[in-house]
C-alpha cells in the first residue's frame, strides 16, 4: 500500500504535538476534561483571523455537516457552502437523486440566497408550508417571466384563513436589489429602506434570488466554499458494501468535490481495501475516510489512500455505540492522536461528534483536527433535511435520527430481501427518533455558523495564532475536573 493523496509528500509532513499543560493525565480526555490557557498575542481582531482549513479541501470555516439524513441535504449544503463549509450528503440517497442535488447546488449563487417563490394563484396555506424551508421566512410571489410582484412573510397571514390566495396579502409595493450589487451596498440598502428581506433582479428584472439584510453583512465576514469553477463545494458519501467504486465514479463525474467512505468501523480490512480501489478510481478527488480512534487506523487508512480520517466512535447525540458495546474513545484523546499520526503522514484529520458548544469546536482544533464535523447541533435549523413540525404549544421542531439507528438501517436496507432487511434490523446502535427544536434566537444554521466562527477566532485571538495552523501551534491545554468545567458555564442559561 501507498500513500497517493493530495495533502503532499509524507517526506515533507512535519511533526504535530499539542502543548499540554499537564502532559501525562493518566486517562483519556473529553472536550469537557480540558481548557486553554491565553497566551501573549499580536492578533489585534478576531476578524483578523483566517479560517481557512489546513486539510486543503477549500473550506474557509472549520465546519462539516455530517452525513445524517435528517441534517444534510440541498438546502443545508447550499447555505453552509455559501458561509465557507462543506457538506456530505448521506451514503443512502439514490445516485439519480444525488445528481440531481449536485447539479441544484453547484448552480446556486454564491451570495444571494435561494428564494421560495409562488404564483399569485397559490394560498397562504400553499405559503406556510413552504415558508419554513429558509430561513430568511419570505416568499417571493412571481409572474409567468419570473419577475417578481410581491413578497409574503408569515405574518401578512394575520387575520386570514389558510384558503386566502398570496395576492390578496402580500407586499406587492416591492424594493428590489440589482444582482451586481455588493455585499456593503446592499446591506446600506436594505437598512435605508428600513427592510429585512429583498428579491434580487437581473437586467430584465426576472428574479435571482433574495438578500436579507444579515446576510448581506455575512456575505463582509465569510468566504463561500468554492471550488476551481467558483461553484459551491459539496461532498458525498458512499458505503464499503454494495459498489463502492462504481458510486464513487459516479460521484466524480458529476462533479462532488469530496468523497467520504464512511462505516461505523472504520479499522477494518473491508475498509482499506475500498478505501484503496477508490483512491485507484478516482485519483483527483478529496477522499475522506473512517471512522477511526487510534493512529494505527489513522496510518491504515492514510497508507491505503485516505487524505483525511474522520475521527470518532460514540461521541455523537444520536449514538448509543458506547452503552450498547462498551467501544469508543473520548473524542478529545481520539483526535490528539489520529491528528498527530495523520500530520506524520502528510494527511489530516476530521473531528467528528462530541462538539456541542463553540468551546468544543476550539478545542477539537488544538488537538490538531483539520476540520470539524457537526449533525445533531444543526438537525433543528430551518436548513435541515427533515420537515418541519408543531407540537401541541406552537413550537417548531425538527425529528433526527442517527446513522447506525433502526429507522437508518430501515432506509439503507429497503431493497434486501424481507428476512435479510429484519435481521439487520435487530443490530441498532443510535437513536430511532428524536425531537430538534427550533431556537426561535437562533433557528437558521448561519446563526449556529455565526457563534461556532466567533468563538474559534476568539480563541486563535486568546492564542496568538492569526491561523488554524498558528493555533495549533500555540494553543496550550490543560485537564480540569468536573468542577473546572462547571465553573466555567453561565448561570441562568442553557449553556
């Protein structure tokens, strides 16, 4: 086996250790067994600091959405690349399917945002079901060209009943934006107007998206995840059974950027040898691969073709791994070492699971992650894959479920034969069903984005580090109890 990846020759790989302030703990560690401690810094801004990932797959944010089919899907690809991250689409969605999302999302705009639109024949009915599928919370109401003639937000249904037509109710005194407007400009716009939302026009005034006015002001702060073309970057998983290879051609030719192999137990010889025909396959993509805890999988994976190992076994919301097998590893420990052999190899690293606060994110980082991965965090967001729900007091929520789940495996299994599928499905290791719900502060993914970003730069400006390669430089972490820990959270919050 070698080592053909695209992070560069293993000769020119350098050496990777965390400074640690107590190196020699006695145990494996958690994201909450640990802490940084600040050090002297020339950073000036946390806006000063660059993102940019070092496992060279050209997100501008440490941020992967994870392959869980209640997460990851169109919209959450779009909006995610559009801030600087990256998604994976799940192993289990049909390869047409797939296509279709690609080609979808690959033609997004790379600034505004997607609009939901109507015609003037639909109903506020017709318009709630859909209103909850962005969140910028308008619907542009269009003609046959595609101009638009009114926008409609939820509360323009006030007072009407849900068989009331769009365009009866909605704003048809319209400001629109100039699609070669920029970022700043629009944002001033939108203020002067004293407006959250517009549709965006082109030279014949049909429509081309919307533009709120945060989005704006994100669109001064983030950098989209391109790829050489400028279209939004996406990624793809596949499975170590069925056709691997076969899959991961045809994920290649329609243009997915990165593609994940992707099994619970990832430290397995089924795995290096797929891992090994895909790389032989598809020699010019990103290949991820795992999952794995120790750096003897790391190496595996690495040798066999992997440039990045996904990190982690148990860590996850949804994952009962740990309590129905007794296998796993405190992420925190899990990706200190896979991180370190990985950078031997001239590979990098995914930390995947675990992270529930920015802090977590940080710290996943300093143990030498190249990027971070994310599912239940962002399963209740209006960008999620799965549909939206009202419990018996008005409030929305989302249902998840993880990967190694009965229902998953229900999905994955549905064309085997009867017995074959009923067998499979008394081996389940994750949460079948389980309630997301909305923060009404913090409802859409970028507003998760938005905290997760500004705690990391925080800690590069706490470190000295202008970089996520000059923090993992710097950083210096130490081991607190559980007391430690919970001196460190707010009273009075869900913190």
């Amino acid at each position: 086996m070698s080592v053909a990846s695209l992070g560069g020759s293993v000769s020119a790989a350098k050496e990777f250790t965390v400074r640690m302030l107590h190196p020699n703990p006695g145990h494996d560690l958690t994201y909450n067994d640990v802490f940084m401690v600040p050090s002297l810094s020339d950073v000036g801004s946390r806006l000063s600091v660059d993102l940019t990932t070092p496992d060279g797959i050209g997100t501008t944010i440490p941020v992967v959405v994870s392959n869980m089919t209640a997460v990851a899907g169109r919209r959450m690809a779009e909006v995610v690349a559009r801030r600087g991250g990256i998604t994976v689409l799940p192993q289990d969605i049909p390869i047409d399917v797939i296509a279709d999302v690609v080609a979808w999302v690959k033609a997004r705009h790379t600034v505004f945002e997607t609009a939901i639109t109507l015609s003037v024949g639909h109903t506020i009915g017709d318009a709630l079901n859909l209103i909850h599928k962005r969140a910028h919370g308008a619907i542009v109401v269009v003609d046959d060209e595609q101009r638009p003639i009114g926008v409609f937000t939820e509360r323009d249904a006030a007072g009407f009943d849900r068989f009331t037509q769009i365009q009866n109710v909605m704003a048809s005194d319209l400001f629109a934006l100039r699609d070669d407007v920029e970022p700043a400009a629009a944002f001033d716009a939108l203020a002067d107007h004293r407006m959250m939302v517009a549709p965006v026009v082109d030279s014949e005034e049909r429509l081309v998206g919307v533009m709120t006015r945060t989005g704006a002001l994100r669109s001064t702060i983030y950098r989209p995840a391109v790829d050489a073309q400028g279209r939004l970057l996406i990624a793809v998983a596949v499975g170590i059974n069925a056709d691997p290879v076969g899959r991961a051609r045809a994920l290649a030719d329609m243009g997915v950027d990165v593609i994940v192999v992707d099994t619970a137990h990832g430290h397995q010889r089924r795995m290096i040898d797929v891992v090994e025909a895909v790389r032989a396959a598809v020699p010019d993509r990103h290949i991820v691969a795992g999952n794995v805890v120790t750096a003897e999988g790391t190496r595996h994976l690495v040798e066999a073709g992997a440039d990045i190992v996904k990190v982690g076994v148990g860590p996850g919301a949804m994952c009962t791994t740990r309590m129905m097998t007794g296998v796993g590893r405190p992420q925190f420990s899990a990706v200190l070492e896979c991180a370190a052999e990985a950078q031997r190899l001239g590979a990098t690293t995914w930390a995947d699971g675990g992270v529930r606060f920015p802090r977590d994110v940080a710290l996943a980082l300093a143990a030498g992650a190249g990027n971070v991965m994310f599912g239940s965090w962002f399963a209740g967001t209006h960008e999620s894959a799965a549909d939206a729900h009202r419990d018996t007091d008005g409030r929305l929520y989302k249902e998840s479920f993880g990967m190694a789940s009965n229902r998953a495996v229900k999905n994955r299994s549905r064309d085997d034969h009867a017995l074959e599928r009923a067998r499979k499905e008394l081996f389940e290791e994750g949460i079948s069903t389980s309630r997301m719900y909305l923060d009404p502060d913090r409802a859409g993914v970028e507003d998760i984005i938005d905290q997760i970003v500004a705690g990391v730069r925080s800690s590069c400006t706490y470190a000295g580090a202008a970089d996520i390669a000059q923090f993992q430089e710097r950083a210096v972490v130490g081991v607190q109890g559980s007391a430690g820990y919970e001196e460190g959270r707010p009273q009075g919050t869900s913190w």
